[in-house]
C-alpha cells in the first residue's frame, strides 16, 4: 500500500488513565488544548515569572528570620522531614512555625521553576534568560543543601550566615532576570527563533559607573557584616545555639561604620548626578536607594538603643531585603538597551546604529 494510503487513528480522547503509555505527551497535549505553551512563549511571561520570583523570595528571607526570631529554628529536628517519623510537623507551635517556613520555600521553587519553564518556551528565545533562570535554580539546590546542614549542625551561626547571604544573591539575581526580561532586544539573523539583549547604551559616564559599582560592593559588606552581627546576638533562633565569639557592640559598631559610609557615598552619587543632568529614571532609582538607607539605618540605630526587640529586628531583616532590591535596580538602571536599525541601500544591507547622546558626561 503506498504510504500516502495510510491513515494514522487519532488516539481516543478523555483524561489519560493510569498505567496507559503516553503519559507525559497527553499531559502537555492537555497543557497545549488550553493555551499554556502559547502563554509561556509570550515575553510577558518571562516578566511575571521573574516579579513572581523576586517576591517569593523576598517573602521567604523575611519567614526565615521569623523562624529565627521566634525561636524555632529546631521546631523541626530533622531534615527533609520535620522529625524522623514525620514529614508534617507535629501540633507545636514551633514545629509549624518552622515547617511554615519550609512551605514558602516550596512556593519559592516554584517561582523559580516558573521563571525556567518562561525561559525555556519563550520566543523568541533569549539566551540570557535562559542561564540566568538556570542559575536560580542552582542557587535553590544550594539553598536546600544549605538548609539541611543548618538544621544538622544546630543553627551554627557560620551555617545561618551563609544561609542568608546566599538568599540575598538569589534575591539579586530575580532581580537581574525580571529587568532583563524587560529589556528591548533584536532577533539572531543567524539563528531563527532566537533574540538578544538589544545593544548597551550607558545612561552615566565612566566615573558615576565606578562610584555606583563602589555602592553596589558596599552593600555587600554591609549585609554580610549584619549577618555577623546577628550571629553574634541574642536572637539565636533556640536555646543554647552557640554564638561567634565577638563583642556585640564591637561588631555592631563595625557595621554602623559601613552603613555611614554607604550612606555618605550614595548622598555624593546622588548630587554628583543631579549636577550633571542624569537622565530622570536614573535619578530616581537613586533616590529609592536614599530612602531606603535612611529608614534601614533608622531603624537599626532604634534597634540597637532599645535593646534588640524582635519587632524591630524583623522590620530591620526586611529592610535588608529592600536595600538589595533598590542596589540592584538601580544599578541596572544606569543603562538602556537601544535595538540597530537594519536600513537597505543599493541592494545592500547595512546596520545603523542609534545616534545617541552621551549622558552624564
């Protein structure tokens, strides 16, 4: 029979039954039926995934210190599961204080796993994206391993540290994949289907880069040193979890220090903007930082002359959170992406690169 005479039957229809072959081909027929891969491969679902991503985990750095705060963090005894008879926590209140926890971090990788399945599916596909998305999710894997250990060892302070600072670089880098997401961008002539970030355009000249790359390290020294500081301090997250051996107020001191100076710094990068004209949107991102610093230092200042009230440790961790997200934004803001214009003269195509002016200068 030749084979333009065979006739493939189409399989019957209804939901796929257990034990049947072609389980995963009808589950993502179902996803398709429905839309799901025409949304995914829209650029805006690259955005949402990446909003969707900066708030989860910003949402679970603030659980996590809750969990520590009020002193459950061996509310759970066991790692994956909350004991070792159970996955579920028993009816305590630390237990579910701490397997709450457990349970944004689910949402977390979802998130995540959102941001991936944006990526992977989006066209025109960007690399960038794509390894970015990737990172994120070695990032979790880090952040599980990472978890099991604290909780191991009994919240050692160096385990809690690298806890929290490893979330804060995850933070920072949802932040990076949701501007990005965002960026103009030109399709790849040698590779259909696929794009790239439009080209860079800096918004400031070299020297307000460098003062800005200058605020962006010390923001990193200042959230390290505050994770030293709560090492150090009262709020061990249990009873009878040993501290780093430093004076409170020694340390404390150290990173008020690097607060003024990061403070001292952006006030002198804001001015050094405005007296060159900086372009509007740079202007305030900038001032976000400002404010930000202002009330994160006001609020530390408070916390440490009046003792370290939990409240106010919390408001505080939360306001960590914000000055990463502000650093990061605005240092991202410094530039533009502007998409070549491909102009055809003579039978010949040429690219025209934008005439832009130099800003900043």
């Amino acid at each position: 029979m030749p084979v333009s005479h065979l006739v493939v039957a189409p399989e019957p229809s209804g939901p796929a039954v257990p034990g049947r072959r072609g389980g995963p081909r009808r589950l993502w027929g179902w996803a398709a039926g429905r839309g799901l891969g025409v949304k995914l491969a829209q650029p805006a679902a690259s955005r949402v995934a990446g909003a969707l991503a900066v708030v989860a985990l910003a949402v679970g750095i603030v659980s996590g210190g809750a969990v520590r705060l009020t002193g459950s963090g061996l509310g759970c005894s066991d790692w994956p599961a909350c004991t070792r008879t159970s996955i579920v926590a028993p009816l305590q209140y630390h237990a579910w204080v701490e397997f709450g926890n457990r349970l944004v971090n689910v949402l977390i990788t979802l998130a995540v796993a959102s941001c991936v399945a944006a990526a992977l599916w989006r066209r025109p596909r960007r690399r960038d994206l794509v390894h970015l998305s990737l990172g994120l999710v070695g990032g979790i894997l880090a952040e599980v391993v990472l978890g099991g250990e604290t909780v191991l060892n009994k919240l050692a302070p160096p385990f809690v540290m690298g806890h929290m600072l490893l979330a804060l670089v995850l933070l920072g880098t949802a932040v990076v994949f949701f501007h990005r997401a965002n960026e103009a961008e030109e399709p790849l002539a040698t590779r259909p289907g696929q794009a790239r970030p439009a080209r860079l355009v800096w918004r400031v000249g070299g020297p307000q880069r460098a003062a800005a790359t200058a605020m962006v390290a010390l923001t990193a020294l200042v959230v390290t040193l505050g994770t030293v500081v709560t090492g150090t301090g009262p709020h061990a997250g249990a009873p009878s979890v040993p501290r780093f051996g430093f004076s409170l107020h020694s340390v404390a001191q150290l990173h008020a220090n690097s607060v003024e100076v990061l403070l001292a710094l952006t006030v002198g990068t804001l001015w050094w903007l405005h007296r060159s004209g900086a372009p509007a949107p740079v202007l305030r991102r900038a001032e976000a930082v400002l404010a930000v610093l202002v009330a994160q230092a006001a609020v530390g200042y408070t916390q440490y002359f009046t003792g370290d009230p939990v409240l106010l440790v919390g408001f505080h961790l939360a306001g960590a959170t914000s000055v990463v997200v502000a650093m990061v934004a605005f240092y991202l803001g410094l530039y533009s992406r502007e998409p070549s214009r491909t102009v055809q003269t003579g039978g010949e195509e040429h690219t025209a690169q934008p005439l832009v002016k130099a800003l900043g200068r």
